[in-house]
C-alpha cells in the first residue's frame, strides 16, 4: 500500500458553476448528464446541499434520484418523475435491466485485455467513505472490463467498465484490485496516479434501460470527455 493514503484529505465541496444538461425529458423521467465535482444527492452540512438532485428539482419539483454518481465521475444519470416512476425504475435497476458502461483510464497495461472480476466489496469502517475488498463479509461485486487501447507514452490503458452490481465505489476499488488504478483517484490512487490527472477520469458514457411505461427500449450516450 506503499504511496496509497488511508486516511482521505478533507473535503473541500467547490461543485462546478455548469448546470447538468437534459439529454431526454418526458412526462415520466429524465436522462441527464451530470459534471465532475457535483454531488448527486446532498452531503451533511449547508455546505453540501447543493448537488445534482437540488439543481434538477428547482425546475422538476417532483425529479426523484433513482442510482447515483460519486462526486468526482461524470456522466449519465436517469431521474423518475414521481413516486411511482421512481419504485419502477429501482425495481428496473434491481433487476439489472439497466445496462451501464463507463469509460476510464488506469494505471499500466493489462496482461489480460477483456475479463470479469468477481471481488465482495464492504466499507472500510476506519477510512470512510472507502470500501475495500472483503472477502469474508463482502458482499458480492461483479464488473466486466475490457481494454480499448494502451498508451505506451503514459503507459495508461483507456478501459471500458461494465458494472454487474452496483455497490459503492465498485469500478475504482475493483481497478484499485486489479493493480490498475484509476487516474485521478483521491481515495484508491497511489500518489503518482492520482496526480497524473486533475480529476477522476471515469465517465458513465452509456445509460439503456427499457422505458417503465411502455417498456421501449432508451439508449443514452454522452462522450468521454477525456
């Protein structure tokens, strides 16, 4: 763990002036495409109230949070309009009917260029809010990755992530495992990764699931912008 900080700096909440943009609005949901630094939901404190969940419903009262994003990744997020919206869309995500591809960019290159990695995640008691692999008491945590190129200039590799489950920090505790940090890390990045980029360089780039209504399929992409 050489290089690695237990112990997370504090926390400085600065969230980004630009609004999340709507790439999809109907009567039922929005799919929106939030910045890096933007808290999805409040954190504790005045400080932390505004967040992804805040900004949305200065417009849409009834927008109701179904999944998140860390802080730090940008990307696509789904918001159900109403109660009802919100239990089908939990129930479609609950029954991995949402599928979910990220973009990031690690640390080395892969022996292995596409493969799954089956490691139990539970929280790391002493160092909130980091997670750990655990496993005894973890519970199970599943992701498909797969190399899209190597950089032999960095020696970074960009890698496409396919979260099975969705447990908290799974992507970057699992790439943490793997050998293969994600650039930008605060929390799981030895330091010489984690300073390699001026932000976490994981993105939510793709975002399907079928509609709660009419059960049409909706197909959602927004580019990496790194």
């Amino acid at each position: 763990m050489c290089g690695v900080r237990l112990s997370p700096s504090p926390f400085e909440y600065n969230p980004p002036a630009e609004m999340p943009r709507v790439l999809f609005e109907d009567s039922e949901l929005l799919v929106l495409d939030k910045p890096a630094g933007l808290l999805t939901v409040p954190g504790r404190g005045i400080r932390h109230a505004d967040c992804l969940a805040s900004r949305v419903q200065a417009k849409y009262p009834s927008a109701r949070i179904v999944h998140r994003l860390d802080l730090a990744t940008s990307g696509l997020v789904v918001m159900a309009l109403g109660r009802e919206m919100e239990r089908r869309l939990s129930i479609a995500f609950q029954r991995r009917l949402v599928d979910k591809r990220y973009v990031a960019i690690v640390a080395g290159r892969f022996e292995v260029q596409r493969d799954s990695i089956d490691l139990p995640l539970v929280v790391d008691w002493p160092n909130r809010p980091r997670q750990k692999v655990d496993l005894e008491l973890g519970k199970p945590s599943m992701t498909l990755y797969s190399v899209l190129e190597y950089d032999s200039a960095s020696n970074t590799s960009r890698v496409e992530l396919r979260p099975v489950t969705g447990r908290s920090h799974q992507l970057r505790v699992h790439m943490m495992a793997l050998g293969h940090s994600i650039l930008g890390d605060e929390l799981y990045a030895e330091d010489a990764v984690r300073d390699a980029a001026p932000r976490l360089l994981l993105h939510a780039a793709d975002l399907a699931f079928p509609h709660p209504l009419d059960g049409r399929p909706l197909v959602f992409v927004s580019e990496s912008p790194f």
